[in-house]
C-alpha cells in the first residue's frame, strides 16, 4: 500500500558557498527514524529548490511540510515555500521549528501557513506531535509545543532537556545519499573536510541580548565525550572527515567533558573550533589548555562583547567576564597556540546620541588594544540586534527606546529586517546612521590592517598589500570611506566575512 504520511524534512537555503551538515533537520530525522518515512531537501544543495518540494508533495505521498527556520537568509524560502505549500497542498500539515520559530513564535503561528511550532528541542515534541496527529489525540499535553487553539495561541509548558546519548544515530547515510558528502565536508582553514556538529543543547548563562536564553532558560546538557568521539570517528572513517567545527552554543561548558573528549580525539589526528565563553574556559587549568592544543583545538569563538565592564554587566547577567579579563586570557591563549576568536557587539542603547557614540569608540580602541597584546586574535564585529527576553533589563531599555519587531510573518522579509537578522544594520532607533558606518568602516581598517587567519584565500602578497594600503588609517583613526580597501576587498572576492557567513 502506498504511503500518505511521509515527512518532507526541509532546511532553506542559508549560505551561498560552504554548505555546512543541516544538523537541525538531521538530528529532527533521528528523531523519527523508523516511526515515520521522510525525504530531506536542503536548499543549499537544491538548484531550483520549490520545483524539488512541489513534485515530491504532488507525489501524494507526503502529509508533512516540516521546516527549519533561522533568522535571516533561512527566511527567504521558509516563509513564500510554507505559503506555496499551503495553497497548493491544503491538506499537509506545516511544522516549523529552530530559532526562528521558536523566538518569533507569534508572528509565525499568526500567519495563515504555520499549523504548528516546535518550541526548542524537537526530539520528544516532534514524534509526540506526529503520532497525536496520526491517532486524532489531543496536543495540549506534548511539551515543546506551540499551536492555535479557538483564535488563541497555545504555547505548552516546556521539558526538561533530553538527554543527548539517548537519542538516535544522525541518519549520516540516508542525508548523504540524497546529496554527496563532498557537499557538506568542506575546505576550511581547520582542514580540508570539515564537517559540523552539535554537541550539547542551550547553554548555562543569560546574557541578555542572546537568542538562546529565552529557549533553554539557563539550561545546558552536553552530550558524552565518547558519544561524540564515536559519531566524529564515523565521519572520519566512512567520509574522510579531518576537521569539525562544533556548532554547539557552548561547548566548553564543562572542563571534564573537554578533556575526556581531548583523550579521545587527540589520537585521530583532527582540527577543531567550538564557541565557548573567557569566563568559563579562563577557569581551565594549564594542563587542560595544553590538553586542548595538542587534541587539535586551533581556535575558539568567544563572546567578548564590549571592553566596558559596565555594559558587560548589563549584557551578561550571571557571567563573571570583566575587560581586564578579556585582556588577559587574550595573552593566556597566545602561550597555548590556541587562536582567539572574538566578537564584539558595539551600538547598545544609551541615554544620548553622544553616549552612545562614546561607548563605539571605546570599543574600538578597546579592540585595538587587544590586538597589541595578541594581534593573532581574530575580531568579529557585530551591530546589537536585541532579541526580546521580555522583563529584563536590556529589553525594558530597547523597547522604551522605540523600537518594534515587525508584526506580520512577511515583513520579516524585507531587505532591512534581513540585515537586522545578520546583526549588520539594525533597525534600533537609537543608532544613526553615521554611527553604524564608523562601526562598518572601523572593521573594513581592521580586516584590512589584520587580515582574518581563517580565510584560506588570501595569499601572503595579498595580507601584505591589505596591510600598507591601511596602515595609515588604522594608526590615525581615520576610518571614513574606505573605498581604496573596500575596492581590493572585492577584487580579491570571497574575502572572508565570518559575520556574515555566520561564523
Ligand atoms: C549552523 C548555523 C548556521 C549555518 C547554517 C545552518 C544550516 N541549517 O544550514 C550558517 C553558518 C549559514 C548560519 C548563518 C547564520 N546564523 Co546561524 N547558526 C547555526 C548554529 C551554530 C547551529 C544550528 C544547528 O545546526 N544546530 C544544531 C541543531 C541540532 O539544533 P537546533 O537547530 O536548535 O535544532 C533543534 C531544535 O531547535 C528543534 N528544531 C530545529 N529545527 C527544527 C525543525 C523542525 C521541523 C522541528 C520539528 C524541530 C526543529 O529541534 C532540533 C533538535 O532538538 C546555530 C546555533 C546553535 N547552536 O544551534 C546558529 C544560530 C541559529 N544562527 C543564528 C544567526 C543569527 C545566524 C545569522 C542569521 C546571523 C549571523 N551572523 O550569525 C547567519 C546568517 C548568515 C548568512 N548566510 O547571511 C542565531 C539565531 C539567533 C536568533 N536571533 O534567533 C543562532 C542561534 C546563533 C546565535 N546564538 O546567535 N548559521
Ligand atoms: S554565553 Fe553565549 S550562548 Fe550563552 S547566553 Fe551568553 S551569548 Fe548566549
């Protein structure tokens, strides 16, 4: 008998080049594997992507529409496709879940062509949700859920995390059997098959401009390091996996996991890079740094955010991270041959225009400070895009200021909330626009004067040229119209942007 209750397992397009392994979707599949059948379609990878969704759904095999959804460039196909299939295919139930989703949850469940929200964790929710819909239950009893109810919406209480080692195995061949694993292992400057993976759901802390709070509230569960090394092992030996950058919010969490997982992984050969936070991993003891390098951690990602102790108490609550540390773990990481990545996020709110422009500048000098004491540090930029965690502080400020997130689904398309999402030109009402090109124009100096370790591109020559041509600029603080950089910046294309791409 032919089956009608297939599961179309879509992650949109997000990245123009170095498509990464749809984790999300992937581990959402694990969830279902052997309950229910389902076929993945990654936009990434998909030519002309609706035309692949339309004749799998006019095959009449499918019931589910089920879509990841992340800010930004996710948005472009999640929202016209979700609409797409609703008119065409009234009868398949379309499921969204991701951050998205579950931030933004009542601008998406409002919308004529959402049925239903995976509120975090999609594990336990979505085969709950699947087999409620299946059997005609009731859903107001399966945690992680979102709905409407009678024009009201529903949002179920939330559960405990699940437990990682618990879960089935990523479904690696059934993903890699629709679309190649040369695909997805791509050339960094880790190594030349990189492959991506998450390891641990949420993170501990509450910074208060961070996506990740209002979904895991604090929460962290870390799968075990032999679990990960197991799965890592598998790419390695059936795909030719020799680098992972781990996608986790957090990886580092815990000092033992770490070094357990560096017992394992340091005979295998591999590179690594995970995000962790100077707090956290300052408290780590030489022995585990040491551990860490020779395991094949090159690099780590780390929130720094601002060189004003101030701000830092008002973005990260329940964190310890002051400037001074900032500096000094910066000096701490050059003696472990472990590059520092870190990001900062200038253009928070002030009470004047002038506060606001004095906070800019202070980072930036901040930051070329802490390129004096470490100039391998690599410096991600961000503009402050706030993300509502309603009832504190930071959110009391932004929305007294003026600002609004758009009210209807589609709005979120416009060109203007899609540079909001990237952090790169934030609608907040309290930044002018002068005051975000010396934030854009400072990091074209910057990127310029020391250009990123990471871009595998960029040749000695070219890193040398970079450097005389804003030499001058750097020194001086003259940031305005860089256009002699932004112009060989574009010559050399596919200059290396980890703000946009993502990481
Ligand atoms: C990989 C990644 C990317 C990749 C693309 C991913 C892809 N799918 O191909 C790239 C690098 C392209 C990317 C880009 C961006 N990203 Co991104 N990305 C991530 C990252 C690190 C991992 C996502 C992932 O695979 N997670 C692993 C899976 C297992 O976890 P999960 O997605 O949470 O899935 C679980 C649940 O959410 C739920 N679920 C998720 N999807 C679905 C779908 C269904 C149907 C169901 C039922 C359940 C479900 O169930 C899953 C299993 O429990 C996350 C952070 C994170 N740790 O998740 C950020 C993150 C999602 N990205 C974020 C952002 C903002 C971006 C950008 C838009 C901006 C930026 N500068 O970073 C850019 C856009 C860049 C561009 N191209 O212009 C933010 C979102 C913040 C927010 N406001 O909501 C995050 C949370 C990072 C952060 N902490 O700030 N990203
Ligand atoms: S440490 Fe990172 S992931 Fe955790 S709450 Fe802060 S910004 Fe978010």
């Amino acid at each position: 008998m032919k089956t009608t209750n297939k599961v179309l397992l879509f992650n949109p397009w997000s990245a123009q080049y170095g498509f990464r392994i749809p984790n999300s979707i992937l581990q959402v599949a694990a969830s279902i594997t052997g309950k229910f059948e389902y076929e993945f379609v990654d936009g990434n990878r998909e030519i002309d992507c609706w035309t692949t969704i339309s004749n799998l759904l006019a095959t009449g095999e499918f019931k589910y529409f089920a879509s990841t959804v992340m800010p930004g460039p996710q948005l472009k196909q999640a929202i016209p496709f979700s609409e797409k299939v609703r008119k065409q295919f009234p009868h398949v139930v379309i499921i969204w879940g991701g951050y998205f989703a579950s931030n933004q949850y009542k601008v998406a469940i409002e919308s004529s062509f959402v049925d239903f929200i995976i509120d975090g964790p999609g594990d336990y929710a979505f085969p709950q949700l699947l087999n409620a819909i299946e059997s005609q239950q009731p859903v107001s009893e399966i945690s992680n859920l979102i709905y409407k109810e009678g024009g009201e919406v529903i949002r179920n209480r939330k559960q405990a995390l699940p437990d990682y080692d618990q879960l089935n195995d990523l479904p690696y061949e059934k993903l890699f059997n629709r679309y190649s694993a040369e695909g997805y292992l791509k050339k960094t400057f880790l190594g030349r098959k990189t492959a991506a993976y998450h390891s641990s759901f949420g993170c501990p802390f509450t910074c208060s401009f961070c996506a990740v709070v209002p979904i895991y509230n604090a929460r962290w569960k870390g799968k075990s390091a032999l679990g990960i090394y197991n799965d890592i092992k598998r790419l390695k030996e059936n795909h030719g996996a020799d680098a992972v950058e781990f996608h986790d919010n957090n990886f580092f969490v815990s000092e033992k996991r770490t070094r357990e997982f560096c017992e394992l992984i340091a005979k295998e050969n591999m590179s690594w890079w995970g995000e962790g936070r100077i707090d956290t991993i300052d408290k780590y003891s030489d022995e585990s740094l040491t551990m860490m390098k020779e395991a094949g951690c090159k690099m780590i990602f780390f929130g720094a955010e601002s060189g004003n102790d101030e701000v830092l108490a008002q973005m990260d609550k329940g964190g310890t991270q002051t400037a001074e540390q900032i500096k000094r773990f910066a000096a701490r990481m050059r003696k472990f041959d472990i590059i520092p990545e870190y990001s900062f996020v200038l253009g928070l709110p002030a009470p004047t225009p002038e506060q606001v422009l004095a906070q800019i500048d202070q980072d930036i000098e901040f930051i070329k400070e802490i390129k004096t004491i470490n100039p391998d540090t690599e410096i991600i930029i961000y503009v402050y895009s706030p993300v509502p965690t309603e009832g504190s502080e930071l959110y009391d400020a932004i929305t007294s200021a003026g600002f609004r997130f758009p009210e209807k689904l589609k709005d979120w398309l416009s060109p203007a909330w899609e540079k909001f999402d990237q952090r790169r030109n934030p609608l907040t009402p309290w930044l002018q626009p002068a005051m975000v090109d010396k934030i854009q124009n400072f990091e074209t100096v910057l990127n310029a004067y020391y250009p990123t370790a990471s871009d595998t591109k960029l040749t000695n020559l070219q890193k040398t040229v970079m450097r005389s041509l804003s030499s001058f600029r750097y020194n001086q603080n003259v940031f305005s119209f860089p256009y002699e950089i932004k112009l060989l910046q574009k010559l050399w294309l596919r200059y290396r942007q980890p703000e946009l791409e993502g990481f």
